[in-house]
C-alpha cells in the first residue's frame, strides 16, 4: 500500500529558508517561499520575497504580478498598481485571471485598474 504525505506548509517553508540561508539568490526558492507565505497568510514575509524575486529578474511579467498582488495585500493600491503596469508592459496577459484573482479584491473598481483590463484581452 502506498504511502500518503500530508501536505505541511510550514515543514516546506523551514526548508526552503534553510536553502535560500545557503543559496541567497535562487530564485525558484524566493518564488516558492513568496506562494508559501502568502498562502499561510504571512504576507509582509510574501512582500519581502516578490520584492526580491523582482531585483532578481526585473524583466520576469509574472514576478511583477506577484509583487502586486502582495503589495494589493498589503492596501498599498499606488504601488500595486505600478507593478501591475510594469507586468502587463512586460507581457503579463491573463486577463481573466487578473479579473477574478483573489488577491487583487481591493484593486477592483478602481479607474486604473479597470483601464489596465482594458488594455488586456479577454482569453476565448
């Protein structure tokens, strides 16, 4: 019979600390603690990392979306914003995701939010 593994966030998030300690720059390792912290509702800790993830590769779309949605958790709308328009310029293009993201909820309604869908199309 084969074995079952718990999924324990805070086990995967001691570990990849212990790696980033070693390894500062690994960015598959700032990216993943970054999705750890937020899930598990530590998002100063999430910030911290998309913030490092964006020096990492200033040039990453997605790396730019997450720093908004963290920077959106944060209620710091001015600077969501801006990083959502640095990912779009990138080539972020998810609209629909963008649309219902969770994490985005207190960016909805928003002028420039809307005009920043706007500049997306819809996925068919």
């Amino acid at each position: 019979m084969a074995k079952t593994t718990k999924h324990d966030p805070a086990y995967e998030i001691a570990f990849y600390e212990r790696v980033l300690r070693r390894c500062p720059d690994y960015v598959e390792v700032v990216e993943l603690l970054g999705g750890l912290y937020t899930k598990t509702g530590r998002i100063a800790a999430g910030l911290r990392m998309d913030r490092k993830l964006v020096r990492l590769q200033p040039a990453n779309p997605t790396a730019h979306y997450n720093l908004a949605c963290s920077l959106a958790l944060s209620q710091k709308r001015t600077d969501a914003l801006r990083a959502l328009r640095a990912a779009i310029t990138l080539g972020y293009s998810d609209r629909d995701w963008m649309e219902q993201d969770p994490d985005l909820e207190s960016l909805k309604g928003d002028p420039e939010f809307e005009m920043l869908l706007g500049k997306l199309k819809p996925q068919s």
